[in-house]
C-alpha cells in the first residue's frame, strides 16, 4: 500500500548527523542504524561518539535488516568553517554519497536579557546554530544538486517560531534556522530534493544543563511537574520525515509535550483536573 510506514526505506542509505555525541542526534543515529542506514556521525566530543557508534552497531544488528550498518565518527565543530568545509575529504570513499544530513548540533546559553549577555556565548550559539549550519547545508545541497537526490532535515525549535524574554539570542538562532529552512524548501522545489524542519518544545536532555552551565538542579527544575519529551521521540520525528516515499516532504514539524501549549504555556501536575 502506498504511503504506509515502511523504514525500510532507510535500509542502505547514508545519514550524516551533527551532533550525534548525545542527546536528539544520538538517539537519531541509534533509530537510523535499527533501520540499517549507514551513519556519519559528528560532534566535538570523540569518546562519546565512540559511544554512540557502537550502540548504533547493537541496535543494527537487532534491526536485522542486513543492509546498511557502516558507521564512522568524525570529529568536527560546528563553528569551524574551515573544517566543515574540509569534511567531505575525510568521508571514507563507500560513505561519500550521503542520503539525508540532519542539522542536528545545536545549544543555548543562558537566560540572560538583553544588555547583560556574555558576547563570547552570543558567538557560540551564533556560529553553532546557524553559520556552521548554513556552511554544511551548501556544501551538501551542492552535492544532492549534482545527484538529484537528497534529503536536508533541520533541527529547529518552538524558539524559532515564537520569541521569549531571556531566550533573545537562541530564538533569534533558531527564528534564522527557520527562515533559512524556508527559503531552501521554496529554492528546492523544483528538484528532488526534500527539506524538513523539526521543531521540538521541551524535550529532556542535556540542552537545559548546558543553558544553565553544568548546574543540573537548576536544569532538572525546568521540567518540574511535567512530563517532557526524551530525545528518542523526537528521533522518531526525524526518522519518520525521511522514512516517507520520495514524493513526500514533510516540510515543518512542531512537537510539544502533552503538557505544553507553546514556548511558555505549560501545564505543571497532574493532566485532566482542571475545574
Ligand atoms: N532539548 C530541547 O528542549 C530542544 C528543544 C528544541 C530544539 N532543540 C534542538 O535540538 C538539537 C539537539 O539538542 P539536544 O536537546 O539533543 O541537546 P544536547 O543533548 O545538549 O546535545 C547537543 C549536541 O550538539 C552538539 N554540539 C554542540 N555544540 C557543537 C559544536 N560547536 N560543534 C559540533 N557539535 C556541537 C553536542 O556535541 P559535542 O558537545 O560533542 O560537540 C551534542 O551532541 C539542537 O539544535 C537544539 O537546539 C532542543
């Protein structure tokens, strides 16, 4: 039956995945690999993709799909242009013609309002979020322009579409991972060419401790009450927006917890005793 959910797709194609060291990505790689695609997998932190790959051995090897099942780790910041743009060179040869790119790595810091924010983090998020993000897309849009194929899956944000106090320089980060998803899904329409955007509310992971700068208690109370999501149900969103037949595009994907409403109504206690 045409349309009906069917990973098989993904058996054998190449996914290249930023971020994949922990968190949303690592969890997209472990669902990829269940799926038998092959995985490029890229963070900073070498010892916890080394992690990540060998559970992505374990799962391909449940997923039984025979197929797929190449995994490399290439270490790479997000916010070296250089270095991005080096990237294809150090792909091994049977895993260069990558299939879908996640946009994965990402990071915010701080709740700080404006006039009192550290300009080094503001650089950070800057170049991790949106520059580093926008060199790799070119690279790879180039490549997927030459072969007709290619799927470019963005990891957005409800802060790239709606603005909050003390979140000015990830929302405005996330506004521009928006709007340039949006232009590339107007340039590409004539190709084959695919680009989604997920956008997750709150999902737990360590994105809110890396907002607080290590402090967990302070990260852990941003999820006091209620249920959030975890980074597998977001690698579900992202795995199935690839997983679709190629004439469909699953353009733009916002996914809250059941108790959140938007970037800041959100529901603390127990579900279904409102008065
Ligand atoms: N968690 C949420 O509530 C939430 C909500 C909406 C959107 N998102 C987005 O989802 C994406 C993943 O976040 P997450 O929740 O999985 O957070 P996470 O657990 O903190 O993971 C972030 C990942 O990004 C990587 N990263 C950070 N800076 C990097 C850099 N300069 N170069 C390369 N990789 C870098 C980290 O790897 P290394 O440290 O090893 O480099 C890590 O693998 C981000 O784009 C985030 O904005 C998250």
């Amino acid at each position: 039956m045409a349309g009906v959910f069917n990973p098989s797709r993904l058996a054998g194609k190449t996914v290249l995945i930023t971020g994949a060291s922990g968190g949303i990505g690592a969890a997209t790689a472990i669902l990829f690999a269940r799926a038998g695609s092959n995985l490029i997998l890229t963070a900073r932190r070498q010892a916890q993709l080394d992690e990540v790959a060998a559970a992505a051995t374990q799962a391909h090897r449940e997923g039984g799909t025979g197929k797929g099942g190449k995994f490399v780790t290439l270490t790479l910041d997000m916010q070296d242009r250089t270095a991005i743009k080096g990237l294809l060179d150090r792909i091994p040869d049977d895993l260069k013609k990558v299939d879908v790119l996640v946009n994965n790595a990402g990071l915010v810091y701080g709740k700080e309002v404006v006039g009192e924010i550290n300009e080094d983090e503001v650089d950070t998020m800057f170049n991790t979020n949106v520059l580093g993000l926008i060199t790799l897309t070119q690279l790879f849009v180039r490549e997927f322009k030459a072969r007709n194929s290619g799927h470019v899956i963005n990891l957005g944000s409800i802060a790239g579409k709606e603005p909050y106090a003390g979140g000015s320089i990830y929302t405005a980060t996330k506004h521009a991972v928006d709007a340039f998803n949006g232009s590339l899904l107007r340039e590409l329409v004539g190709w084959n060419i695919r680009v989604s955007q997920i956008c997750p509310g709150m999902v737990e992971t360590e994105f809110s401790v890396t907002r607080f700068r290590g402090d967990r208690d302070a990260a852990t109370a941003v999820y006091d009450g209620l249920q959030p999501l975890v980074a597998a149900d977001i690698a579900e969103e992202i795995v199935w927006a690839a997983s679709r037949p190629e004439h469909v595009n699953v353009a733009d994907v916002l996914v809250f917890p059941t108790a959140q409403a938007s970037a800041t109504i959100n529901h603390r206690g127990p579900l279904g005793q409102q008065k």
